[in-house]
C-alpha cells in the first residue's frame, strides 16, 4: 500500500504463506507455481516439476559472511514417491526478486544446478 503497486516477489509471498500457515495449521503446504526448464537440465515444455532444493540468483550481498546466506540453499522435503507416482521430474528451483536479467544470474543458476527458474 505503501507504494502504491501489487505486492511481488519472494517476500510478499512468504509473509502471506506464513499468515495462512498460522490462521489454519495445515497437515502440509504445496507451493504450486509456475516456473521454466531448462533445456540443457533434460527441461521439456509442459513438465512438472517437484523442487529438491531451491536457491535465490539475485540476492547479492558482497558483504564476507553474507554471501552464502544471500544464495541461499533450501532443501525440500523429499518427495521419492511422488514423482515416480506421478511421472514428474525433480531437481533445484532457482527463484528472484529482479525483474531484469544480468551475468550473475546465469552463473548462480549455473552453480546452484537448477533445473528450473521462477
């Protein structure tokens, strides 16, 4: 409200989750989204996904400490059944904030081995 936009991005988006986590306690939360593959990871169109691991390719702080923590490196909770149940693929999501595109981006995508981009 505050600048007059629509709330985007990773942070909106885990504070809304958080909030509805909290008000209905589910058993499991399922982040359905939309995102692409990467042809050179075996990514086809039309493919479905289930994330192993995820990482952020625009949080750069050159700060010593921070680098790692601005990368990030999530694990998700291990879904062997599920996706040879359904016949989806799996492997690691790289997600932004950014809404351009630079170098470091491709090498962090690169370094994270993601299979996907949101």
């Amino acid at each position: 409200a505050e600048f007059n936009v629509d709330s985007v991005g990773t942070t909106p988006g885990a504070l809304a989750a958080m909030c509805a986590i909290n008000q209905c306690k589910p058993d499991i939360v399922i982040n359905a989204g939309t995102a692409g593959g990467f042809k050179k990871r075996g990514g086809e169109i039309g493919d479905a996904y289930i994330t192993t691991h995820a990482h952020h390719h625009d949080r750069r702080i050159p700060i010593p400490g921070f680098t790692e923590y601005g990368k990030g490196g999530h694990t998700c909770v291990e879904c062997k059944n599920l996706v040879k149940t359904l016949g989806f693929k799996s492997g690691g999501v790289t997600t932004g904030n950014s809404l351009d595109h630079t170098e470091m981006d491709d090498t962090l995508m690169e370094e994270n081995g993601a299979c996907v981009k949101d």
